[in-house]
C-alpha cells in the first residue's frame, strides 16, 4: 500500500539490509507518516514489530495491532515493553522504535531518551539505523496535509554490531546514537 506514496516521493535507498542477519533492534528518526511506509520498503519481507504510543492507535487500533506495533505511554520507562521487545527478538522477529517519541514539529531532533544504551545492551542484538531525508519537508506538521513535491530517500546501516553491543559502554553506546541522530 505505500509503495504509491513512495513512488510519488521518488523515494530512494542508501544502504542495504542484510535480512537474514537479525533480528535486529532497529532505531529511525521520525518525521512524518511517510517513515512508516519507508522502514516497510526497506525492511520488507523481514518481519518486524513496530514501538508506537497508545495516542498514535487512537481510532485505529484494530490496524495498528494487524501490522505488529507494541503499544506504550510516552516519557515513561515502560517494564512491560522491554519484556515484550525481549520475547519478539527472541523468536526472531526484529523491532523498530522511533526513540525522538514522535513526530518532529519543526524538522529537527527532538531529545532523545537517556540510557538508550543500557536497553541495547539488555537486547543483545546487532542494531540498524534508519535515517529518513526530505519526509518532513514533504509533509511538515503544520502544513495542514499538503504533501509538497519532494524528493524522499533513507540512509541504512548497522548503527553496532552485536560484538560492539557487548563492548561498548552505555555513554558509548548512547553517544553514538546522539551522534546517528544530530
């Protein structure tokens, strides 16, 4: 179904996913609803669940629950969650989360959560990083949903490596994901 969207955007990939590889943790910044149909491009046909908010299934919860999102609250430490993202990388199906919470109102990095780090190293697992150009520019918030006529396209690439996930620090960790997301 994005694929028409995609399309119109003449969306682009940089980078590749080795699918066979994972699972993997997954983390993209997040702009607008356009990231959702380009993690599915680039991730396809990789089964994966999706972390979203329980304001962004409001109303369409029977769809959100079919395409495999993990509900949690925002700005919270969620127990529940971990566990859940735990269990799914565990039978082998890889997780995304858009750690800025959100989707951007001006087109920059929101904050991102701290110790982002200490859940890699729970995780155990190799982690990609899924960086979405143009999508805010194509349908910025306050645009009222006017898709403008721009250029989309997604830089992919192992952010660590399961062996860099043992390795690393936590302030390591987390400071190369403030670093995949400046």
């Amino acid at each position: 179904a994005s694929q028409i969207d995609l399309w119109k955007a003449h969306f682009k990939q940089n980078g590749k996913v080795d699918k066979k590889g994972g699972p993997y943790f997954i983390l993209m910044n997040h702009s607008s609803f356009i990231d959702l149909e380009i993690a599915s491009k680039v991730l396809y046909p990789m089964p994966y669940n999706i972390v979203t908010t329980l304001d962004g299934v409001v109303g369409k919860r029977w769809l959100m629950n079919e395409i495999g999102c993990m509900t949690t609250r925002k700005f919270v430490s969620d127990i529940g969650l971990i566990h859940e993202i735990k269990k799914a990388l565990e039978r082998g199906t890889s997780v995304l989360m858009y750690p800025e919470a959100g989707y951007s109102l001006d087109g920059t990095t929101t904050t991102l959560p701290r110790h982002l780090g200490a859940l890699l190293k729970k995780l155990d697992v190799p982690v990609l990083f899924i960086e979405a150009k143009g999508a805010f520019l194509r349908d910025p918030l306050y645009n009222c949903l006017q898709i403008r006529d721009v250029k989309v396209s997604a830089d992919v690439k192992v952010l660590f490596t399961r062996e860099q996930v043992e390795e690393l620090s936590i302030d390591e960790l987390d400071a190369g994901i403030d670093e995949a997301f400046s």
